[in-house]
C-alpha cells in the first residue's frame, strides 16, 4: 500500500465522506467550512456523527481540489 495514495472513508450513516489524501491540496476549507467535522489534529481527523447531512455536503461541495466526495444512498457526487 501506498502511503501517499490512501482512499479512506468516514460515515454518519447517512452520507459517507470520501477523502483522497493524494488529490489534497491542504486548503482547509473544509476545516474552516465545518470543524466540527474536520479537525485535522485528531484521529480520526473525519468525524461525520458530529455535523448533519446537509451541511456535510456543503462542506465536501466547497473542496477545491476534489480530494473529498461523498455518497449518499450508494450513489456518487461531488
């Protein structure tokens, strides 16, 4: 396994983030959009059960550099 190509996925149940540590360009938007969610000194650094749905998919929609998504309903957006 390559460590600069990881795919790793965080669940509320509900939707399932997606984050492409290789595509991640460190803009932390997603950090500034929603830190309950994100919060890159932890581990996990994702955690999806602190924020709702709705604002989960407007926070991984802001991502410049694509490096999160997520599915809803086994369907996948960006």
């Amino acid at each position: 396994m390559d460590a600069n190509d990881l795919t790793k996925e965080y669940s509320n149940g509900e939707v399932t983030i997606v984050w492409k540590n290789n595509l991640c360009i460190h803009a932390a938007q997603c950090v500034k959009n929603n830190p309950d969610v994100f919060k890159p000194k932890e581990k996990p650094w994702i955690t999806p059960e602190n924020s709702t749905t709705d604002k989960i998919i407007e926070t991984v929609k802001k991502c410049p550099s694509g490096a999160l998504t997520y599915y809803l309903n086994n369907e996948t957006t960006a």
